[in-house]
C-alpha cells in the first residue's frame, strides 16, 4: 500500500467551525473474495477536530470494519488477507504520524 496523499490537520480544520470534527479517510480495502455474498471493509481513517474555543484537539486515528457487500463477514481463508491489510494499514500509519504535522 502506498502513502496516500492526505491533507495536513490545519488543511483539514481551515474551514471547520469551532466544536465540529472532519473525517479523513486515509484507505479503504475490502477483504473478502470467497464467497461474493460474504466481505468487510477494512477502512484507515483520521478524526480532526476542534474545540468549542477553535483550538485543535489532537488528531484520534482508527481502523474500521465495516460490512461489506452482504454479511459482514469472511471466510477462514480470507484471514490472510485481512492481516495483510492490517499490517500495511499500521504501515502507513506509522509513515503518515512520523511526518510531525499530520496528527
């Protein structure tokens, strides 16, 4: 996975009025190829916001699963894949963080 390209908090909070919060999602992965009916969204996503006097609050980072196209499930042998995804996820997290400014 390579590193998105992803706005700077104070990008992300120059129009945002004070007590709001914007969410930027950073990847999205759907794990799941087994059965068509059967998958879940892997999502890597950043939560700026500010607070009731306009002062940003620090960046809260997360991953999300998410139901895919039918259950919000996937098959054993889809496991693989979905570590996969998590570690690379952790990757650019680890890379996105590092650069000081992005939260």
């Amino acid at each position: 996975m390579s590193l998105p390209t992803i706005p700077t908090v104070a990008e992300v909070l120059s129009g945002a009025p004070s007590g709001e919060s914007v969410h930027t999602v950073l990847a999205v992965r759907t794990i799941g190829k087994v059965a068509p009916h059967t998958s879940v969204d892997v999502e890597l996503s950043r939560f700026d916001a500010l607070d009731d006097d306009g002062i940003a609050r620090p960046s809260e980072w997360e991953v999300e699963f998410s139901k895919g196209k039918g259950s919000s499930s996937i098959h054993p042998s889809e496991v693989p894949a979905l570590i996969d995804t998590l570690t690379e996820m952790y990757r650019v997290y680890l890379d996105l963080t590092a650069g000081g400014d992005l939260g």
